[in-house]
C-alpha cells in the first residue's frame, strides 16, 4: 500500500516538474501540468527535450539588432521597422 502512494506522488510531482520546465521554456504551464497527470516521467522527458520557443523578430538594417516582429521601431537606435505593403487582390 505505501509503494502505491510513494509511486503516486512521485508521478504528481513529475507532472509539477513538467509545468515548471514548459513555463521556463515559454510553453503553457497548464498543458504539460495535465500531460504529466497521466503520462507522468514521460511528459517530463519530452517537455524536456523540447527547446525554448523564440518569438519572431526583424533585424533593424541599421544596427543589426533583433527586434520584436510586434515592435514599430529599434530599440537601440530608433530606426523604424520597414514593413512590406500588403498585395492588393486583383479581380
């Protein structure tokens, strides 16, 4: 009996760790704390070998910064992100 409960909270506690690691890694939280219910160390290695997620960016042209694609200017230099005009439909 007490096998089972030691097993049972090192699963929870693998679930926990799963949630910890994916919000390090800018994953959801909540997605891999339930991942981790039922799959348990499994989660926890593939949530681990998952990388970092990296948000777009543009390269400002003058400094050679990246930026946040959702940023209008550099923020080192100021320089204003130059943006495509969108394609007009033709009909």
């Amino acid at each position: 009996m007490l096998t089972w409960v030691v097993v049972g909270l090192l699963w929870i506690l693998c679930a926990f760790a799963a949630g910890y690691i994916a919000g390090n890694k800018d994953r959801s939280v909540w997605t891999w704390f339930l991942l981790g219910i039922p799959f348990g160390i499994f989660a926890l290695i593939a949530i681990s070998a998952l990388e970092k997620k990296v948000p777009p960016t543009w390269i400002c042209p003058r400094c050679k910064r990246a930026n946040a694609l959702t940023s209008n200017f550099c923020g080192d230099c100021g320089h204003a992100q130059v943006r495509p005009a969108p394609d007009e439909k033709r009909t």
